[in-house]
C-alpha cells in the first residue's frame, strides 16, 4: 500500500504520463524537489513501471481487435505458454486467468484473415485450443489505473 502522497503522485500521472514536475507539485501540494525525489523512488520501487504514448490501432492499420481464450490441449504440459506467445507481436496482453480456460490474450491485427492466421499459430506454436471473441466497438480503455487513496487524509494545500 502506498502512502497517501504517492498514491496521489501515482493517480496524476496515471491520468497525464507527461504532466511535468512543476504541475504534478501543484496538483498534490509539495515542493518540485520533493515530487520529484517521491517520483523516483515510485520509479525505483517498480510502481511507475514507465511511461507510454497510447496508439490508435485503427490508424495504423491494424483495426480488429479481439480476446482469445487459450486452453492447453495437453493438461501435464510445462506451462511456458506466456514465453512461446511472446514471440508474436500481434498479441497486445496476456492473462493468467481461473477457469476453465489457462490464458486470455487480447489481440489487433489488420483483417479477419489475419486473425485466422494468428490462431493458426498461436495453436501450432503454443500447443493450446482456442476461442475466439471478436470486438464490434471499443466505448472506451486505456483508463488510468491508479490507487485509491484515504478519504480521510488532507488534500493538496491551497
């Protein structure tokens, strides 16, 4: 759990990954110096894990998407799974899920054609049956994940 300040330092720049220095301290009310030395240690300490532009698929080619369920056709198999399904480009995340199924995958590619040609590999390669779940409109993702903060504790200083 993180202290209140860097929860609230973690929740800005969820929200803007670019706000600078000088913002971030007015927003959560702490000297640039501070928030900047409280920013790096979120870095060291792995909870800022890096900072990302967000890439519209559709404009670069790439406008379906879709969630693949994967289930091992060989129980007693080693689990190396996520390892033989990073080699493939086309899948955006992987997810160790419970179930029935082992993994679930998110995927973008250019064409139905494509992702027929994806799921070939990924059961040639990976060993596993697939189920595929194909994505009609995105109303919205990408949302900013960030800690909850106390309810109760002070907010910036005005």
């Amino acid at each position: 759990m993180l202290e209140d300040l860097d929860a609230r330092i973690a929740a800005v720049l969820a929200a803007d990954g670019r706000c600078s220095y000088t913002d971030l301290a007015e927003k959560v009310g702490l000297s640039v110096s501070a928030v900047h030395q409280r920013v790096r240690r979120l870095e060291k300490r792995g909870v800022i894990r890096g900072y990302t532009a967000q890439i519209d698929s559709e404009q670069i080619g790439l406008p379906l998407t879709a969630f693949v369920s994967l289930t091992p056709i060989d129980p007693a198999a080693p689990d190396d799974y996520p390892h033989r399904l990073a080699q493939m480009p086309e899948i955006e995340a992987c997810h160790s899920v419970a179930g029935v199924e082992s993994y679930i995958v998110k995927v973008r590619v250019q064409s139905p054609a494509a992702l027929e040609a994806l799921l070939a590999r990924i059961r040639g390669t990976a060993g596993m049956t697939t189920r595929t779940t194909v994505v009609l409109s995105t109303p919205f993702e990408g949302r900013p994940v960030a800690p909850p903060l106390d309810p109760d504790a002070p907010g910036p200083a005005e």
